[in-house]
C-alpha cells in the first residue's frame, strides 16, 4: 500500500516573499477549500480539476486551522448550511459559509488561535490559543466555558469519540480533560519535545501524536504507548487519522508517511514541497490533501491495496482500477470502474467493489458480468461478508443486508446509534444473526434476523459485566447453536449462544488480543498471552468444561513477533500481520474439521474411526465433548475411555441402564451441566418422579419439593431423603417450609419404596417410540 501523489494544478498560495498554505479542508469527497498567507480561500474540485478563490480574507485574517462543520449527525444530513470555523493570528475565531463570506467573528484568544474543531454532534466547538487557554464555544459562536489555562502556547486539540472529552497539547505533555469540572483530567508526558499535533480517532479510540523530537506516536485512550517510531530528521509537523481508523498520515519537512493504525509504515514519499502544516483525509477515506511550505496543495490517492481469499489475490493499482489474480493457475483479470474506488471486500469467493455511486458484486467463477447496485449518493464505510449475504453500512440508510444477487433483504434499525462509528470489530455478520455493539453502552449487543432484520427473541440486548472490545459470530452450524465469541476490557475472551432465551457468556480464554472463527466449521483461533491458540470444539464448555484445556492447540507465538494479528482462519491456514507489518501464515491439523463434519451429519462411527486412525488426545476429547452434546452414549463412552476419564464413562454405563430415551436424555443433559433443560425434558415427557429425584441427588432441595407440591405426588419422598441426608449431617431442620410439610405428613418408608418401584416399572413399560413433546 502507497500513496499516489499529484498536484491539481500550479496554481497555488503566492505571497510575494513567502510561499506557505497553512490550513485545508474537505467539503465533500471531491472538493476542498484551503487557505493560505495571501488571504485567499481557494476552492479545489477534483472532479473537473480546477481551482478558483471562492473568497479574499481581509489583510489582518492569517489563517491558522481550520474545520467544517460535521454534516451527519447519527445518520441525519444537517439542515442548516455549511459552515466553517477558522482560527486566524489575530487571536479571532470566525465562523464562514460555503461561499466565503464571514458570518461571525469573535476574540477568541489573546494571540493566535492554533487549533479549531468541531465536535463530533456538532453542538460545540474547541478552540486553543498561543495564550496557553482551550475554550469551549456554541454552535452560534458563544463561549461556554474555559477548560484550560496553561502558561504555553497549546498547538493542538481534538474530541473524543464520545465528544465529552477534549485532548490538547501542553508543551511535552498531552491531556485528556473531561467537560465535567468535577472529573480528573488524564495527563502524561508523551514527548521529549514541544508537542506540534495529536489527533484521536473515534472508530479505534487512538490517539497519535507528533512532535519536535521528530518522532510520532500512538497511544489508547488512557495514555498507553503502542508505538514510538524511530526518530526522523525533521519535526513531525502534521498527522491525521483517516476516517476509518485503519490508517494515518504523517506529515514533516519534504516527507509524507502512510502508517497502519498500529504504528509500522507503509510507505514514505519524498516531496519538493516544504514542510506540510495540515493533513485533511477525505470523507471516503480514499485521498488526503497536504498544505504545504511553499504554498502548494498535494493530494495523495491510497493504491495498491492487496486482498486474499484461498488463490485470489486482489490488488488496487489505481483509483478506478483493480488486478485480480488467480494463483492456482496464473490467470489475471484486469477490472475498471468509471468512478473512484471507496471500499472493497473479498471473502466466501465473492468480490464487493463500492464506488462513490455504485456496489459491484463479482462472484470468483466469473469476472466479466458482475451485478451492480445503485448506492443514490452514499458513502459506504464498512463492508461486511457471510455465506449467503453481505452488508453495508453507510452515512445515509445505515446497516443493509443484501443477498449476493443484489436483492436488499433487510434494514435492522438502530434507534440513536452513529452509523459512522460502527467497525469490523463492532459488528458482526452471519447467515442467520447480525451482532451490533451498543455504541454509547459498550456492555451492550444488540442481535437482529438477517432475513427480516426483526431483533431476535424478545428484542433486549444481551448485556456482558465489561465493556466489549470485540464481537465475532461463528460462521456455520444451525441458527439455534449460533455463538458470538466476544473479548472484554480484560482482554477476556467469552461465549454465548445467542439465541438461547436466556443467553449467558461462559469464559473461555484470558489474555486474548485477537481471534477469529474458521470459515469452515466451527474452530476459533486467538492470540492468547504470546501463544497462538486454536479451540477445535469452542462448544465444549456446554458439553463437559472439564476437558477445555484437552480440545486446545497451543504453539509458541514468538516467531509471529509482538502482538500479532489475525486476519483469516480460513481451511487450516491462518493468516497473521506481525508488529512490523509482515504477513506469515500457519498451517493447523486438518483433521478437526473433518471430525466437525463427521459430528455434523452424525456419522459417528467414521469419527471413532478417524481418532483410532489419528491417536491424538485432542481429537478424543472433541469427540467425546460432540457426543456428549449429541447425546450419543455409545460414542461418548468410547471417547472418554481413549482419554482415561473413568469417573465419566462409569456415568455414561448408568444413563445407558435408564429405560426410558426421555430419561437418557435428560441425564445426558445434566451431564453437560444443563439442569434446566434436563429439567424441561422430564416434565414434558411426564417423568415427575425423574425430575424430583435429579434434584435430590443434586440437594436442590427446594425445587424438589416445590415440583412434589405442585404435582401432587412424591412429597412424603422429598421429605423423607431430607430427613435421611440431615441425620447423617446431625443437624436440625432449619427451613420453615420443609418444617411444616414434615408436619402434615407422614414418612413411611414401605410406601415410599413401593411408589419408587412403581414409577420405574412405568418408565420401563412407556412406549420406545414415545418422542420428546
């Protein structure tokens, strides 16, 4: 990935000494307005590639930053017109329009104004002086509040995602001040020299920073070093993050640098422009404008970005153009578009092209004719896969699934959220479930129907005790056993089935920093405390938590390097980006997915055949946790015989030696720790006896007396095994409601047994046939 760099034109600042454009800005994806040392606000369109002054500042205005208003605020177009808010050295801030003219000007600071910026909902404004003050404004242009004083100049400031929070620059420090007087600014040093730039992304919840110690930097939000790069040989005078937080860009004297959002470089360009003082991505996020030293505007196009799929490698060489090259046999297919490139997405062996007016779905069987949807206007910001639809998430419509012939197949609404600030990592896609992450309450996961985009069940969020960092839904199996793996503030990973009624999240992994489902069946890969960890049957910890650690894989993540990230866990291959940006693959044990389809279509002898074949521990364990979740006895009691769990199979001998199939089941169900659903088993198959007797084996004391009473049977029994199990405790009834009923009824054992003996022999004469209701 590069830049590809070009002057619109020569036209550009000129002040008769000095040449210097100090401030730019996009309106659209297409056009940008600058303004420079000679006064003039110019006008770039990169449509028809010409340039014209929209306005001539007055003499004493010296811009110094400027910033649009945001034109989306939670997916609703603005109504009022566009405006601008420009900083000037005269200590002003003025408000202008679209066509140049200055509605408003105020004294903002005493010196010049350095920063200005919208917040993010458009209901405020934050400006920073050369008087060491951060101000906050109103919309209109009145000043609410001071929310800092320093005794230095402050270069820099930016909102927080949220824009409750502002971070501004404060000689070698950087800060975090929160609106509230009450709460305790966030503060650190983050460089060895003055600090020029800090911007902070609100899809990642970054912050970069650059400096006069000729180093940029990345931090979280609480002030974490990512990433520190090596020092340059000029200072770092300009950076911005791009739209969707993938990238940013580093400006200094004659350097421009593209970075991935974790630090590492992808490319540095040597310019003949001077230092370049501000750095302005594009709404897309396909382009930057650079306003530089000797006056001049650069804009820099994001080509020759790469994708993968199994053999296809995709590779955008221009704006309009993508190569598509087939690596099993060769073949290259060259694909151009009359508009510019925005977002792109190769997975389940269909190809998703989006320009600035349309989505090109190309199926990997065939290049020449793809199916095309009009997108009326829109920009697409995210682009999700699954098997059987896709989905895009634009400033307009919000979330839409389609179907990979271009049907529209449903619109989840989302009541208050921005649109703008959903990621890859906060929504996620399957067949059958779309997951959304609360975007105010990070604790919160929204689920809908992709094929009506209805929220699932009652239509609550399923709610996790932290903030969620991360959601990923399993790609196969059927609706009901779909499962949403998810990592927590604590770097916690955890499961849930999230069509269950009553979904709860089971923790499966700590120290996680990345993961992903395989694409084939249903094994989960994660970067687990320097170890690269794959759990071939996540599913285990509904069937038998005892043997987790046995259905792992676990290798040594060293030769990934630090932090390493997954990017696909397709087949047995996993794909990773190590620290430094290097791509390395791992290849994993083929054989875990063919147990997977052996359990799937329920041919299990195959699959005792296959663990006899392959003698791995692991594969025993799979199996003995798919049957046990399958309810198949007769392989379970294999399977747990191979890996020496005695206790189990003499377990499984007694479920088998139950008459009735209800019975077995509903044992089977208890096994894997599922007393509820053991529970409902019984009940509906009218086994009240085997119910009431699982929860006097478990000393669930009072939900078998309330299952007695409320049956009308067997309470003399419930009370007569309490009485039993006090005695050899040598202790006293102590619950009132036992202490009454043992009161009004009397214990004989003669009859108790006989009630016994008699509800067996009625289990064992129900018909085999009879089938859960």
């Amino acid at each position: 990935m590069r830049f590809k760099i070009s002057h619109l034109n020569e036209q550009h600042h000129i002040l008769f000494y000095q040449k210097l454009t100090t401030c730019l800005g996009w309106i659209t994806a297409d056009e940008l307005y600058s303004c420079g040392d000679d006064h003039q606000m110019l006008k770039w369109s990169l449509l028809s590639e010409d340039t014209k002054q929209v306005a001539k500042l007055p003499a004493e205005i010296y811009a110094t930053d400027m910033h649009w208003f945001p034109k989306l605020i939670s997916g609703k177009k603005q109504s009022q017109p566009e405006i601008l808010a420009l900083g000037s050295t005269d200590g002003k801030l003025h408000l202008i329009s679209k066509n140049g003219r200055v509605e408003k000007s105020v004294d903002a600071h005493k010196g010049a104004v350095l920063a200005t910026r919208w917040s993010y909902d458009g209901s405020a404004l934050v400006t920073a002086g050369e008087d060491g003050h951060v101000k906050i404004w109103s919309r209109s242009g009145m000043l609410r509040s001071t929310l800092n004083q320093a005794a230095s100049p402050v270069y820099s400031t930016v909102w927080s995602p949220d824009s409750d929070q502002v971070l501004h620059t404060f000689g070698k420090e950087l800060i975090i001040k929160p609106l509230q007087p009450t709460s305790k600014p966030i503060q650190w040093k983050a460089h060895d020299g003055v600090i020029l730039k800090a911007d902070w992304n609100p899809i990642n919840n970054l912050i970069i920073s650059g400096g006069e110690d000729c180093k940029y930097k990345v931090w979280d939000s609480y002030g974490r070093l990512l990433y520190a790069s090596q020092a340059h040989e000029f200072p770092v005078t300009s950076l911005s993050w791009s739209p969707d937080g993938e990238l940013f860009a580093v400006g200094l004297f004659n350097t421009l640098r593209l970075c991935d959002r974790r630090g590492w470089s992808y490319s540095m360009d040597k310019l003949n422009t001077g230092s370049i003082f501000s750095i302005a991505w594009s709404s897309d996020g396909t382009q930057l404008a650079g306003a530089c030293g000797n006056g001049q505007v650069i804009f820099a196009n994001v080509v020759e970005r790469r994708l993968e799929w199994k053999n296809f490698e995709i590779t955008i060489t221009d704006s309009k153009t993508i190569n598509v090259n087939d690596v099993s046999n060769d073949s290259k297919e060259i694909l151009d578009f009359r508009d510019r490139i925005i977002k792109t997405s190769l997975s389940h062996d269909h190809l998703l092209v989006t320009t600035t007016t349309q989505c090109y779905i190309y199926s990997c069987k065939n290049w020449n004719t793809p199916i095309i949807i009009d997108l009326k206007d829109s920009t697409v910001s995210l682009i999700l896969q699954s098997e059987k639809y896709f989905l895009f998430v634009d400033n307009i419509n919000g979330i839409q699934i389609y179907s990979y012939e271009g049907r529209l197949v449903s619109s989840p609404k989302l009541i208050g959220v921005r649109t703008d600030l959903l990621n890859k990592h906060t929504v996620s896609l399957s067949n059958d479930t779309l997951a959304v992450r609360d975007v105010k309450d990070e604790r919160l996961i929204y689920l809908f129907e992709t094929a009506s985009g209805k929220a699932v069940g009652s239509g609550k969020p399923i709610q996790h005790q932290l903030e969620i960092i991360e959601t990923c839904l399993d790609q196969c199996g059927p609706a009901m056993e779909r499962q949403l793996a998810i990592i927590d503030k604590n770097r916690d990973v955890y499961l849930a089935k999230v069509r269950r009624s009553e979904a709860a999240f089971i923790k499966l992994g700590t120290m996680v920093s990345s993961l992903a489902w395989n694409d084939a069946c249903n094994m989960l890969a994660a970067i687990q405390d320097n170890h690269f960890t794959i759990w071939y049957y996540p599913s285990v910890v509904y069937a038998d938590r005892d043997i987790l650690h046995l259905t792992q894989y676990e290798k040594n993540a060293s030769e990934f390097g630090k932090s390493p990230q997954i990017l696909s866990f397709a087949d047995n291959y996993c794909v990773m980006r190590r620290a430094d940006g290097a791509v390395v693959t791992t290849c994993t044990s083929p054989y875990p997915a063919v147990l997977h389809e052996y359990a799937n279509k329920n041919r299990w002898a195959d699959a005792v055949k296959l663990c006899r074949f392959i003698k791995d521990p692991a594969m025993w364990a799979c199996l003995a946790a798919m049957s046990a979740y399958a309810k198949d006895l007769s392989t379970a009691e294999i399977a747990y015989a191979a890996i020496d769990e005695v206790d189990k199979v003499q377990y499984i001998t007694y479920i088998k030696d139950i008459p009735s199939r209800e019975g077995r089941n509903a044992a089977m169900a208890l096994f894997c720790r599922q007393s509820a659903e053991a529970e409902s088993i019984l009940l509906q198959a009218g086994l009240i006896y085997r119910a009431i007797e699982m929860h006097i084996n478990n000393h669930n004391w009072e939900r078998a007396l309330d299952l007695a009473i409320k049956n009308k049977t067997h309470v003399d029994t419930v009370l007569a095994f309490r009485q039993k199990y006090l005695s050899k405790l040598k202790r006293q009834e102590t619950d009132k409601k036992f202490a009454k009923y043992a009161q009004e009824v009397t214990i004989d054992w003669e009859k108790i047994n006989a009630k016994i003996e008699n509800e067996l022999q009625k289990e064992k004469e129900r018909p085999t046939t009879t089938k859960r209701k």
